[in-house]
C-alpha cells in the first residue's frame, strides 16, 4: 500500500514540475493537426532558414576566433618520414619498428598497389580492391588465394583447383555400377556393350 502511495507522489511531483511542458507539448500537436499541408511547408522552410542563419553565425564566430587565436605549432621534424599518430605527431619509432610499417608489400591483382606492414597486407585480402580485382580475373575471392599477390599465380592456382574439382566430381559412365541376374558388378559401359552382345 505505501508503494502505491509512493509512485502516486512522485507521479503528482512531476506533473506539478512538468505540467507547463506537457500543456505546451499538447497545444503543439493540436496546432499541428489543424493546419494544411501548404502552412506545415512553410513552417519547415522558415525552421530551415532560421536554423541557416544560425550555422552562419556561428561559422563566423568561429572563423574569428581562429584568426584572434595564435596558430597551433606544427611539426616540421619528421626525418624518417614515419605516419602520422590520431594527434598529429609521429608515431615513435619504437611502434613502427614493431608493427613492421617498414616493410612494403605490393600486390599484382590490386593494380601493384602498396600496403605497409603485415597487418595491413592480411587485412587487404578481404578488402573491396582485391575483391575487385579477383573478379576481373574471373577468380571467386576465396580463402585458396589468401598470400597469392600475382596475377599469374592465382591463374595458375584456379587452373589447379578446377582440374582437381574435375577429377573428384562423379562420372556417371564410368562410376555408374550395374548388377547382373549373377550377381556380378559392372561399370554402365561394360554392362550395355553386353548388354547389345545378348551375354546378359
């Protein structure tokens, strides 16, 4: 009983500090419901403007106080030429060394584009630019060709894997068995030719 004694208090409280907000939100939809389509449009383009009016007062506050600000110092010294961290600064060198960013790997079926480091060359394998590329070779995009950078290669890789496919998909005229009234075992070949010779 003093839950609900409780939860109606705290009810009363919020309309009490919520009851101009809801009258307000009330009165709102009603106004909205009566107008026609032509007032709602020009209400939305009036919000527009005025929301317009806003951006480019503030782009322009913010335009002065840049100019009234003293410019950020930028960093000149990059000898080693090494990527930029999420701060705008190198990253040290240690990182560099140890996630391999030194090292270039290019790839043939990706228009011999660049990707440095190892982590990034994984990553490419299933990224839209060696999937685009495998397509053109009319080379579905699969796990087979992971590490396969060259055009030729992959060629040569498909050319093994359909021919392989072949040999292990089943041959009906040499696989298909035939049984006797005997009880003896016959490829489909074997068993029409005596078949047509009456032996059967």
């Amino acid at each position: 009983y003093q839950r609900r004694v409780h939860g109606e208090m705290r009810i009363q409280r919020y309309m009490e500090q919520l009851g101009d907000v809801l009258q307000n939100t009330l009165a709102n939809v009603e106004k909205k419901w009566t107008r026609t389509r032509e007032e709602l449009m020009m209400e939305i383009q009036r919000e527009e403007e005025e929301t317009h009016r806003a951006l480019t007062k503030k782009k322009e506050t913010e335009e002065e106080e840049e100019e009234e600000e003293e410019p950020a110092p930028t960093i000149r010294d990059n000898p080693l030429n090494l990527p930029l961290g999420w701060d705008g600064k190198p990253i040290p060198f240690w990182m560099y060394k140890l996630h391999g960013l030194g090292l270039e790997f290019k790839c043939e079926i990706c228009s011999n584009y660049s990707y440095f480091g190892p982590r990034a060359f994984e990553r490419h394998f299933q990224e839209w630019r060696h999937a685009n590329g495998m397509r053109c070779l009319h080379i579905p995009n699969t796990r087979h060709f992971h590490q396969v950078t060259k055009i030729h290669d992959a060629m040569a890789l498909w050319d093994k894997i359909r021919y392989e496919s072949s040999l292990k998909s089943w041959k009906p005229e040499v696989e298909q068995e035939f049984e006797d009234r005997d009880g003896h075992v016959f490829n489909k070949k074997t068993y029409d030719d005596m078949r047509r010779q009456g032996l059967i």
